[in-house]
C-alpha cells in the first residue's frame, strides 16, 4: 500500500476480509480501527477484543488459520463492526462535544 493515496488504501481495505497492523510493539493505530470500520478481522499485538492476536513470529499461522476457517474468520468479522458500532459510533463520540456546546451558549 505504500506509494498509494490514502483514498486508494481505504477502498482497499474496504474490499479486504483481514488486514494486518502492528504485530511488533504491542499497539493498535489508526489501521486497526479503519479495519473494524470495515468490518475485517484485524491481527495485531494486541490481546484485546475485537483484535486477533499476532505477533511477527505467529503471523503467518494466525492468516492461514483465519483463511483455513471462513466461520472463524466471519465471527471476528462480525466482532469488530459490533465493537466498532458500540464503541466508536460517531454519534456517541459528539455527544459530549453537544453537552458542552450546550452549558456555554
């Protein structure tokens, strides 16, 4: 995806059933959550749900395992537009913005 333009990279990962961030420093970024938009599993160092844990020594077993298992590789699919949905929903991330806005007009 390098050389690409970032509207090129989320069509991608739009289109992608799992997509792989950072399985080195134990962290989550910015791909992590663009992937649980779009409803992918998302490996990375990260042992939380909705992520699927890999690290750069695992990595490979945990793709072939996600691959090898459409079901399995469905649920974290389904996982991670859920948690998305109940954590991240915009709506729900402005209302502490409105309840301010609202206490000073």
């Amino acid at each position: 995806i390098e050389g690409r333009s970032y509207e090129t990279n989320l069509r991608l990962k739009q289109q992608s059933h799992i997509l792989i961030d950072d399985v080195i420093t134990g962290n989550w970024h910015r791909a992590s959550l663009e992937g649980a938009c779009f409803g992918c599993a998302v490996l990375n160092k990260v042992m939380k749900v909705p992520f699927v844990y890999a690290s750069l020594a695992t990595l490979e077993e945990r793709l072939l395992w996600l691959v090898d298992n459409p079901a399995t590789l469905n649920d974290f699919q389904e996982r991670t537009r859920l948690w998305v949905l109940q954590n991240w929903h915009p709506i729900e991330k402005l209302k502490p913005y409105l309840r301010a806005y609202k206490l000073n007009i």
